[in-house]
C-alpha cells in the first residue's frame, strides 16, 4: 500500500479496519487532525483486547 501508513503489529483485517476509520473520520471531519491518531487507538484497543500481545 504506497502512500498508506502500516500499523505495527497488526494484521491485514486490522489495517484495513484502521484505514476505513480513518478516512470515514476525516471525510467527516470529526476529529479534525486527529483522526489518524483515533483511528490507530481504536485498532490498538481492539487488537489488545482479544488478547493479541507485542511480541508473541
């Protein structure tokens, strides 16, 4: 994905999860300049919470 940023840790549905976020935030305008960062939390938290750790 050229131009796309890659979260770490994650994996392809989590990405994609991350980059549909991400731009219905900003087509939206909701959170302004934030919403890579919301978009990246979001995916983070659900990553984490269905037990996926860093490192295994």
């Amino acid at each position: 994905m050229p131009g796309r940023k890659h979260l770490r840790g994650v994996g392809s549905k989590e990405q994609r999860q991350y980059e549909h976020i991400k731009e219905k935030a900003q087509r939206s305008g909701r959170y302004g300049k934030r919403a890579k960062e919301v978009a990246a939390r979001t995916v983070m938290k659900q990553h984490k919470r269905k037990g996926h750790r860093k490192g295994k």
